[in-house]
C-alpha cells in the first residue's frame, strides 16, 4: 500500500536550488530529511504530505494533525518506524 504521512517543516536547507532543495520534518518528533522540491512554496512550519521521502503537497495543520492521530491509533506509525 501507498501511504504518504503528514509532517511538519521544521527546517529548509537555505543553500540549495529549487531543484535539489531539502529541508527537516517533524513527524510527531521523530525528523527525517525530505525532499522539498514538489513543494517549492512550502516554509518551515507548514505541514507537508510525504511519500517516500518527498513532500508531494502542503495540508491543514488540523488535518494533518487528526491523519497523524488516526495512524498512531491504527498502530501504522510503529512499522514505519516514526515511534
């Protein structure tokens, strides 16, 4: 199955082209790096879809926050290593 995780941009590589642009998630503390160039509006704060390990899309914090509960109570968050 496909699944893309909502996260939150913590930090974006300054340094870096659109292309190759890179930034620090917070998916519910643990951060991984992503690839942000799908995204290229997209700041630190802003809660990103990802799938597999790029940011595909931009989401409500409220959303994003109520997907990533539903996957904890699911216990999927486990197997994705994100606990």
């Amino acid at each position: 199955m496909c699944l893309a995780i909502p996260g939150k941009i913590t930090f974006i590589e300054k340094d870096q082209d659109v292309t190759f642009r890179t930034g620090k998630v917070s998916f519910g503390g643990v951060q991984k790096q992503v690839n942000l160039m799908m995204v290229p509006e997209a700041r630190e704060g802003d809660y990103v879809l990802v799938h597999v390990g790029v940011g595909i899309s931009i989401v409500d914090e409220e959303e994003a926050k109520k997907t990533f509960q539903f996957l904890r109570e699911m216990g999927e968050l486990e197997e994705l290593n994100l606990e």
